[in-house]
C-alpha cells in the first residue's frame, strides 16, 4: 500500500468517535441530510424527510443537494431549505460556511463507505452530531468496523432495502418509520403537460414509457434490442402506445432512432425530470434498466420492467418497489449486456395482461 494510502487510513482512524444510542428528538431544532449523488438516490432517500417531519413538525430539515437530483424536492412540503452542493471547492466551500452558521443540531449522511470529502464537509458544517448508515466498506486498508467516525451508525444490514437502510438512521431518534414509500410532489403544471402529451397521442391506448440510458453506457439499451423489444410486445398486443422517455437536448438522437425503427406506434417525448415523473404517472407501464426511473415509476406504483446485472446485492438494495413489477436479469454483475430480451418481451406482456 502507498505511503499516501497509509496516511489517509492513518488520519480516518484519528476521526473514530465514541457512539451514542439515542437522542431526544424534541431538544433537536435543526437537521441537514447530505444527499448530492443521483437523482434515483434522492427519489429512495424521500421516506426519511416525510417520517421525520411527521413525527417532529418542529424540526427544520435542510437538504444539500446536487444540481442533478435537487429537482425531486420540489413542491416537497417536508423540506424547509435546499442549498446546492458543487464539486468545485472553491464554490462549496461559501455554501458550508453558510450553513456552519446554521448550527445545526444533526447531519445525516448516507453514503455506503467511508468517504473523506464527505467527512470534510461534516468537519465545516460542524454539526452537534452526524447520523449515518452501518453499511461502510473498509478503506486506506482500515477495516470498516474500525472506521466509526460519526456519533451515530445504524445496525449492520445486510438484508433490507437501501430505503429502509436510510430511515434506519431516524433510530437516533429512537424513530421508528411508518412507511417506506417515496414522494415526489407534482405541480399542476407539470401534471397538466404530462395530460396533454397523452391527449395529443393516444390516451386510449395501453400507455408504455421505454427509457434506454443506464447509470453507464453499458448500462444502455441499444437500438437493436429497442426495436426487438417493441415489436414484441406489439406482435402479441397491437393496442399499444410505446413512449421512449428522453430529456431536453436529445432530440437529435432520439429522433434518428424513431426514424430508423419505423414504427409507428412508437414516439418520442423530450422533458425535464419534474416534467417526466408527471408523465410516468400517466402510463400503464415502464421498460427501463436500473435506473431513477425506475424509482420514480415506484414512487407513483406504476408496474414496471426492470434490466439488473446480475449483482443480487445490488438488486436487493435498489429493487423496485411497485406492487406490480418484473426484473430481468444480465449474465454480468457489472453491466446488462447479455439480458435477455425475449424475458423483457415476455415480462412486459404478462404485466399488460394484469393491468388490462
């Protein structure tokens, strides 16, 4: 191991703190949840703010958010502040000091291993206690048991799912969670463009929404097995409507895929991530590898479609969680390169039967 790795490991293990069991909620004023990764993280981690403020309507809850997932918290009744988190330091670092004159009472932090920039940032925030998952993989060759640097962790887990990981960290309230169901809160506006793109195509058709992009390239749909999968549900039920589910800005791409699979039950939509959460709610059904999504389409308990890798790990943490939901599965546990495409087909036909 490299004498900088030795440092590191060397300066986490001084960090190690004594832990607590429980504190009382009603002395507490103000919280802050670290929460600036992807948007599906922010749609599994909404259970927590919603628990929370029920229980302690008093409490003010703060999240630091990224610029990508930051849009799921709008209309969110149960947050009180957003602030941005950046990557460049130089802007974070008035961000940390600003709410370092918070004084908040607690921070939550989710992430899975020990993460230096994560501690830096509880060190400038500086607040009275920081809550976090058990779940910590070893790091700098110290191993994880060892690396207790916040006051309070949850007990190890190995068999929940991640939201039910993250509303484990309320037991430092000695909370117990009610439901572990997401929120994303729609505006009028945005229910009324979703309602309108369904009006202007074929509202009386089986609605199905296709996202092609994964967490990476290999995480994608390629065209092939768009047009394959499209077909196939077609060929077996020809009262459908596919949607491929894109953003602003890919239009161009999406637009030559459409004009090269010439079908003409399928068509594009192109809108914001508010924007297609609205949408999504409007649909019979969702194609989609893992992906926000996904999470989004269970916020809303619309019956989906899910590609996985073949990390059943990762599968039990990020499962889907509408009541009516079916996964395929890669031959790989790092891309899902290899899934089969007949079993999406097959899937989605049997989900088309239960809803109709």
């Amino acid at each position: 191991m490299s004498l900088i790795k030795t440092i590191k490991g060397i300066f986490l293990t001084s960090l190690v703190r004594s832990q607590i069991s429980v504190i009382d909620a009603n002395g507490i004023d103000s919280v802050i949840f670290l929460k600036y990764d992807k948007i599906g993280d922010m749609v599994v981690c909404t259970p927590v703010f919603r628990e929370l403020k029920k229980s302690y309507p008093h409490i003010s809850i703060s999240v630091l958010a990224s610029s990508v997932n930051k849009a799921i918290l709008s209309n969110n009744p149960y947050i009180d502040n957003i602030y941005t988190y950046t990557n460049n330091w130089l802007k974070l670092l008035p961000v940390l000091f600003k709410l370092r004159k918070r004084k908040f009472d607690v921070c939550f932090e989710f992430e899975a291993k020990v993460v230096t920039r994560a501690i830096l940032i509880t060190k400038i925030i500086k607040p009275k206690l920081v809550a976090s998952v058990f779940k910590k993989y070893g790091r700098y060759n110290v191993d994880a048991e060892k690396l207790k640097v916040y006051d309070f962790y949850t007990k190890e887990n190995k068999k929940d799912h991640w939201s039910d990981i993250c509303l484990e960290t309320l037991g430092v309230f000695n909370l117990k969670s009610k439901s572990s169901k997401y929120d994303i809160f729609l505006s009028d506006n945005q229910r009324g463009i979703a309602k309108n793109f369904i009006k202007n195509t074929s509202s009386e058709k089986i609605k199905i929404g296709i996202n092609l992009e994964g967490y990476s390239h290999n995480g994608e749909i390629n065209p092939d097995n768009l047009r394959a999968i499209c077909q196939g549900i077609y060929q077996k039920n020809a009262k459908i409507l596919i949607i491929i589910l894109s953003k602003p800005g890919d239009e161009g791409k999406v637009g030559k895929l459409i004009k090269y699979m010439e079908l003409n039950y399928v068509v594009s939509s192109y809108f914001s991530i508010l924007e297609v959460s609205a949408l999504i709610s409007e649909l019979d059904l969702v194609i989609s590898p893992d992906t926000s999504i996904i999470h989004i389409a269970s916020a809303f308990n619309i019956p989906s479609v899910s590609i996985y890798t073949a990390n059943k790990n990762n599968y039990r943490l990020w499962a889907p969680k509408s009541l009516l939901n079916k996964s395929v599965f890669s031959n790989d546990k790092e891309t899902i390169q290899g899934y089969s495409v007949y079993d999406v087909v097959q899937s989605s036909l049997e989900l088309i039967k239960e809803i109709e």
